[in-house]
C-alpha cells in the first residue's frame, strides 16, 4: 500500500527553563511556514506540565487537520544513550515523511545536537534545520502570533530564498491564511489575556492585527471629532437665552515607527481640547505616555546627573549585578520596555501605583491601563517585603539581607541624595537614571513603543468618548 506523501515537523519541548513562550512560537510559527500534516513534540517527565499548557494548541490544529504525535523521551529513551542513538531513534519516527523540518529552537541540548546529527546525514534527502532567532528586549514575556512575525528570524538550513517556489516556506500570503485557520483560538486568548490584563490584552489585539495583515504596519493613526460643545445661557433682563459654542475641530494624527521624535508634542496637539475638558492638563497625559512608552534610553549615571560622561544605557548597567531594584519612577520610565535579570520591586512600589490609581478619577481608564503595565511588570518580577508607605523612607530601612550586593535605581533626585549617603549605600549600589532625549534605535524597540502608546491611547480613549459623546478612532496603518 502506498503511503501518502506529507511534510512532517520535528520540535523537542524539553528545556529546563521556562520554555512556553519558544515552544509556543516554534510551534505556530511552524506550522504557518511550512505547511505539516504531522507535526512530533518531543517531550520529558519533568515538563509534563508544559504539555498540559500547550494542549489546546495542539486541540486546534489537530482540528485543522494536522496529526500531532507527543513522544515522551524518558520512553523512547529509557537508558542514557549517546547522541547519535538518539539521532537515530528519532529518525526511526519519520520513515514516511517526504520533507522533514528538525526544529531545536526549544529543545535541552542534547536532543538538538541529535537533530543537528540527523541532519548532516540526510541533508540530501529534504531535510531542514529550522532555527527562530527572538528579538528579545522589550518581546521577552511575548510569543508568537502575539510578537510582531518580523521579531522571530527563521533561519533554515540549507539556506534558501523565501520567496523561491519551490523552497521550504510557503510565500506569506499562505502562510497568513495558515494562521487565520486557528483565529477563533487567538481571539480566545486575546480575550482571556485582557480579563486578566489590559495592557497585555491591548498588545496582543494590537500585533495579532499586525500579523494577519500582508501589507504590514509601520505606523499608528489617531483620529478624533469635534467636541460636541453644549449650549450656554446668558441673562437678558428676565429672559435667559440660550447659545451653543462653536465645536472644536476635529483632529487626527499619524505617528510613524521610523519617526518618533516628539510624542508629547504631537499628542498634546491632538488631544488637547479633549483632554481640557476633562479637567486634565494636556502636558501632563502626553509626556506620561511618551515616557512609559519605552522609546527613550533609560541612562543610569554614576553620580547623579552631573557628570554626563558617566553615564550609561541600562541594558549594560544592570549586567553587571544579580538582581536590579527600582523605584516607582522607573515604572514611568518605560522599564517594561527592557530584560532585566532579577528584577526586583519593593511593596513601596505597589503602595505607590495604588494610591494614584484610586486618586485619579478623571481619567481612570487611562490610569487602569498604565497600572495594568506595573501589573505585567510584577509576571516577570519579584516583590521585596517593604513598608507600604511611600519609596522615599521605605527603601533605606528595607531588610539589608534583600538588598545585599544589588542595585538599587531612582529617577528621584532627593531620594538618590539619601539612599547614596545612608547605611543603604554600604551593602549595596544605588544610582541615578534619567531618560536620555535620543530614542531607541532599533526598530523592534520602536514596535513595542509605538504599540504601547496605542495600548495607553485605548484607555484614554474610553475617557474621552463617555465624557464628550463621541468616537474616537484608532487604527494601525502602512504608509
């Protein structure tokens, strides 16, 4: 009987470290490019638990008509083999594939060598190494369809054009299609990640959008309409009469992933008469968003701000120490923008956001949103016991066991002038940051920035339009 041809992916689970977000995106990232009919997870005891949690992926493929085989290694495998035995043990599950793709980006090293083995032996017999390089930084707690397709490089060995027919990638028209095949799925997850986090859920809506798109986005486009001004009356002897106020023009703006100089500037311009009839100063609203947008360096200077030759890009500062401790400020700073190591946040920081989250009410869903980003901030984070009062006095009286040997950064000139001259500054280093006036320069930092200015615009959004009864509008565009 004669077997059907099919094109069979290969991808080992099996890192000891948290591994979701890769093997999620090698997975999905797989099946959009390459188009399997049988797709091999390979997998060991000890991360049963990932497989539990990649599951309903596998539920939705299988329903569009991909085989999915979980292939336990402790099983295959119950001795230590040497590398070349599990090489060959693998090859033995794909006698009846026609083209192969071996994809180690998510597996321990031992069975991506074996891949890597098994593929030097039959490179002549269409078989493929897959590699997916992540653009990491501000992308790190993401994964695939949820970071932008552009952030995830494949690299496919032997090497071959993407665009060329009869190559392993399938052009990416085809490959969108693919995707949109598990759209209830994605939307699903969308919509789960937003009832738990709203700045999340705004980014994933936001590059889901991107990636379904085949004339890509490189730019964000604000449209709002006049204010609806109400009547006023004025008193004419015993006759109250009644005038309406002309209407604000309507507004709109374009803001460009390759032009973001001055954010404050444009976004003061456009939602200035909005944001003035909420009682809410303009200035105020913009230069938060651009700040927290991440697209400006956080520098780290080592004696306050006065010597500009001492200072530094926080992503070479912070490689330098076991764990990084921050003040409220840099949460304003845009930090969720970059990967840090041990990031470390005190109670003092939490007292901090909630306190401004309560008070403000003029504004409130904007202020959700840009708590909702400390939120996200605190997945990938761990929270130091301290006062829950604010940062200024809490941080120096802080257990000096917690503190020992790390580094501490404020963005507040008085708080860096105690904490640097207090018993604080013996046990550990503490240093001053200020945003740097150059943006970021490449441009899957400028990506994230520019979505999270579009994530903090849709919760302003709500405020503006119950309050001036009108629609405002929020796209993301190619120009």
């Amino acid at each position: 009987m004669e077997t059907e041809s099919r094109n069979c992916v290969i991808i080992p689970v099996n890192r000891s470290d948290v591994s979701f977000n890769s093997s999620f995106s090698s997975i999905v990232r797989s099946f959009e490019n390459f188009d399997p009919k049988i797709l091999f997870i390979l997998y060991a005891n000890f991360n049963k638990n990932l497989i539990n949690r990649l599951n309903p992926l596998f539920e939705q493929l299988e329903m569009n008509g991909i085989k999915v085989e979980k292939k336990n290694l402790n099983e295959m495998f119950s001795a230590m083999k040497s590398t070349e035995e599990i090489a060959d043990g693998i090859e033995n599950l794909l006698q009846d594939c026609e083209k192969v793709y071996l994809v180690p980006t998510s597996g321990a090293s031992i069975v991506s060598s074996a891949l890597g083995l098994l593929y030097q032996k039959n490179r002549d017999k269409n078989y493929f190494l897959v590699n997916y390089l992540f653009s990491f930084g501000p992308w790190i707690s993401f994964y695939y369809p949820f970071t932008p397709r552009g952030t995830e490089m494949v690299i496919v060995d032997p090497p071959v054009s993407i665009t060329q027919s009869q190559g392993p990638i399938i052009p990416i028209e085809q490959q969108i299609q693919r995707l949109k095949k598990l759209d209830n799925y994605f939307q699903g997850r969308i919509g789960e990640t937003s009832k738990k986090n709203t700045f999340l859920g705004n980014m994933f809506k936001l590059v889901y959008e991107m990636n379904t798109r085949k004339e890509g986005v490189n730019a964000l486009k604000i449209t709002l309409p006049p204010i609806k001004s109400p009547a006023s009356s004025t008193q004419k002897g015993n006759k109250e009469e009644k005038t309406k106020k002309p209407p604000s023009s309507g507004s709109s703006l374009t803001l460009k992933v390759n032009d973001m100089e001055k954010i404050k500037e444009k976004l003061q311009s456009v939602l200035g008469d909005h944001l003035r009839d909420l009682k809410v100063e303009p200035s105020y609203v913009a230069e938060i968003i651009e700040n927290i947008s991440g697209i400006h360096r956080i520098m780290v200077y080592d004696e306050g701000d006065k010597n500009e030759s001492s200072k530094r890009d926080l992503s070479e500062v912070v490689n330098d120490f076991d764990f990084v401790v921050i003040d409220t400020n840099l949460i304003y700073y845009g930090i969720h923008s970059y990967e840090i190591r041990g990031l470390s946040i005190p109670y003092c920081v939490n007292f901090e956001m909630e306190t401004k989250l309560y008070e403000e009410k003029r504004i409130s869903s904007f202020y959700e949103t840009l708590y909702s980003i400390y939120d996200a901030i605190l997945l990938r984070a761990r929270v130091l016991p301290s006062e829950m009062t604010y940062c200024d006095p809490s941080v120096p009286k802080m257990d000096p066991d917690l503190l020992k040997d790390g580094l501490i950064l404020t963005g507040d000139r008085r708080a860096f002038k105690v904490w640097s001259n207090s018993s604080l500054s013996r046990y550990a280093t503490v240093k001053f940051v200020k945003l740097d006036n150059k943006i970021r320069e490449r441009e899957h930092e400028r990506m994230y920035s520019l979505l999270s200015v579009a994530s903090l615009l849709m919760g302003l959004k709500d405020d503006i339009e119950i309050k001036d009864d009108i629609e405002i509008n929020i796209e993301l565009i190619k120009v």
